[in-house]
C-alpha cells in the first residue's frame, strides 16, 4: 500500500530506512514527548514492530518520505522511493492499534514522528489528512483517535487541523510510562482527541 499527496509518499518500511530512521529517533528534539532517544538497536526494533503490525492487522505506520521539488510525481504506485529518485525520509505517520489503557484498548490511534528539519511546513498534518482518508474510505473504521501529553502543542495542533476534537474524559495516566518514571512526571499524564468516520 503507497499513498501519495501533493508533497509526500507514504509506503512500506524498507531495510533501507534504518540509517535515516536512526537519525530522526536519536535526536532529543524528536524524541521530546517520547520518552527519549533511541539507541540503534531500539531504532531497528521501531521498525520490525511496524512491519509486524501491517502483517497482522493489515494497516500500520508508513515511512513518510519528502519528494525533492518538480521529481517523483509521475512515478505511479509503485514508483521508486529511494532517497537517490528524489525522495528522503522525513518520519513515519500511520496507524496503530491499542492495547494500552485501558479504555482505550482495540481502537486505532493516528500517529506521526517528523525529524526537527521537517517540522513547520504543515507536513505531519498533510501527511495524517491522507491516512484518515486511507482510514475512513478504505478501511472503513468508525472512528480513529489521537494521544499525547497536554504540552505537546505541536501535535495537538495537528490534530486539531486534521479535525480531531479533544474527548473531555479522556484523560488518563498511561500504564506504561507509570511504572518506569517518577510519580507526577509530564510524560506520565495523556490526553485524548476524536475523529468519526461521519465527520
């Protein structure tokens, strides 16, 4: 499955990936709200996950990749996406689905990791515009939802634009990070947006 819009591809992971990817999550600027840098190895294991969740569940998280100005808009579904043919890895944006809290176990979350140097272009919300459609129409999910701390306010404005709204009872302290920080930590304390297929 590829996806196009007017400035990004979004397709499968590539062994390929793994040196650019290891860039984007060893950097602290990307990794603020994410418990932090990765080391290589972890990085590696990022993307194993990602290519096991589309196998299973048939959806996951795409490796998002710039296409370089005036190159790569004719190449067709199964173009070349190499950063050689005029496209670079910028992140990845796509789907998961949740086993944790709780609450909101089975649904499926939309979610995105940009590098710094991608940020402030509108591409996480161009690119996550596309895999709500990809999610509503093809899918045919009822609904997809959205978490993140509250002082993420670079996300939460994605969300925002893609047209999530905040779901007021939606807080929550997440199971995994609770255990592992110290109490009261700002990573800790998770808030939810909404978006169904109807809107």
């Amino acid at each position: 499955m590829i996806l196009q819009t007017p400035r990004l591809t979004l397709r499968p992971w590539s062994m390929t990936d793994r040196d650019a990817y290891a860039g984007i999550t060893s950097n602290p600027r990307a990794m603020e709200f994410l418990m932090g840098p990765l080391t290589r190895e972890q990085s590696d294991q990022r993307i194993a996950f990602k290519q096991e969740h589309w196998q299973h569940h048939g959806f996951g998280r795409f490796a998002a990749l710039l296409r370089f100005p005036g190159e790569g808009e004719d190449r067709g579904e199964h173009g070349s996406a190499d950063a050689g043919c005029g496209e670079t890895l910028i992140g990845d944006v796509g789907l998961n689905l949740l086993s944790q809290p709780e609450q909101l176990q089975g649904q499926v979350e939309i979610a995105w990791l940009l590098a710094p140097d991608a940020w402030g272009r509108g591409l996480a919300s161009e690119a996550a515009a596309e895999v709500l459609r990809f999610a509503f129409a093809v899918l045919k999910l009822p609904e997809v939802v959205a978490i993140t701390v509250p002082t993420n306010t670079r996300s939460r404005r994605v969300m925002e634009k893609i047209g999530m709204t905040l779901d007021p009872n939606g807080d929550f302290d997440h199971p995994l990070l609770v255990d592992v920080l110290p109490k009261g930590h700002a990573l800790c304390r998770h808030i939810t947006h909404r978006i169904r297929r109807a809107e």
